[in-house]
C-alpha cells in the first residue's frame, strides 16, 4: 500500500510541469473578453411595456417591429394618403434608440411621387414615433446600449 501511495505522489509531482499556470492580467482579460464580443448586433432590441416579457432575441426584435408599424400605421390611416401609380411603395424609416430609450427618426427615405402628393409625410411619421409608449433600450450583456435600424412601411 505504501509503494502504491509512494508511486502515486510521485507520478502526481512529476506531472505538475505539464500544467500551465501563468498568470493573466486582468487587462490581458478584459482585452480577450471584448474582442470576443459581437458588438454589431444586440441580445435584445427595443420593447415596451405592451411586449410583456421578452425571453429572446427574435421575439423582441418582432415585438418591437410590430409596434412601430402598428403606430405609423395607425397614425397614416387618419389620412388620405396618395401613392404613385404602383400598387405599392414602400418607406424606409431609419430610427435611433438611445441607451436611454428615447426614439427619434434619423432618415426617412420617401419615393419621389408619394412625397410631392403628400407634402406633411415627415410630420405625420415623427407624429407617430412621438406617440410610441416608453421604449426599453436594446440591451447587449444586460447593458442599455443604443441601436438604429431600418423600418420599412408599405403604402397601398
């Protein structure tokens, strides 16, 4: 039993080389821990209260999307809106959500024919992202951070 436990503690101290035990800064951390980070995207975009409780990404992103929809159309239905002669044209809203919550309107990108027929357009979007009940800033590690994105909104 004794030759056992002698071998055994032997082999145990020899085997001690093998094992790497240099010391990390905690800048050298830091560092490895932010390059590991994907700080294009976010863990979970914008909600409001109406969302309830968000358990995932897409669910918030689709929570989000619906409710501005939900708002600018809302807000354009009160209206008598002239489109071209498409069926359809499409607005593409650029929105920036700061870490605070607060929603402003960055770009609004309106076909030529709907903008010269429907000269308020702008007005009635911000109208309508001004209406937006409190917004929860997107969130990255469980941090606020700040998002933009692109809503487009289909006109018929």
């Amino acid at each position: 039993m004794n030759r056992w436990l002698t071998l055994f503690l032997t082999l145990s101290l020899l085997s001690c080389k093998d094992f790497n035990f240099e010391k990390q800064s905690a800048d050298e951390i830091l560092e490895q821990e932010l390059n590991s980070i994907n700080w294009k995207e976010v863990d979970f975009y914008p909600t409001f209260q109406t969302c309830g409780v968000v358990t995932s990404k897409a669910e918030s992103k689709t929570c989000f999307e619906d409710e501005i929809k939900n708002s600018i159309s809302s807000r354009l239905s009160q209206e008598e809106i002239s489109t071209s002669n498409k069926e359809q044209d499409t607005i593409l809203v650029d929105l920036f959500i700061n870490a605070e919550g607060k929603t402003s309107i960055q770009q609004v990108v309106i076909p030529s024919q709907v903008k010269l027929k429907n000269p308020q357009i702008n007005s009635w979007l911000e109208e309508a992202i001004f209406q937006l009940p409190e917004t929860y800033p997107a969130q990255k590690r469980g941090v606020p951070v700040a998002l933009h994105t692109q809503i487009p909104i289909i006109l018929q």
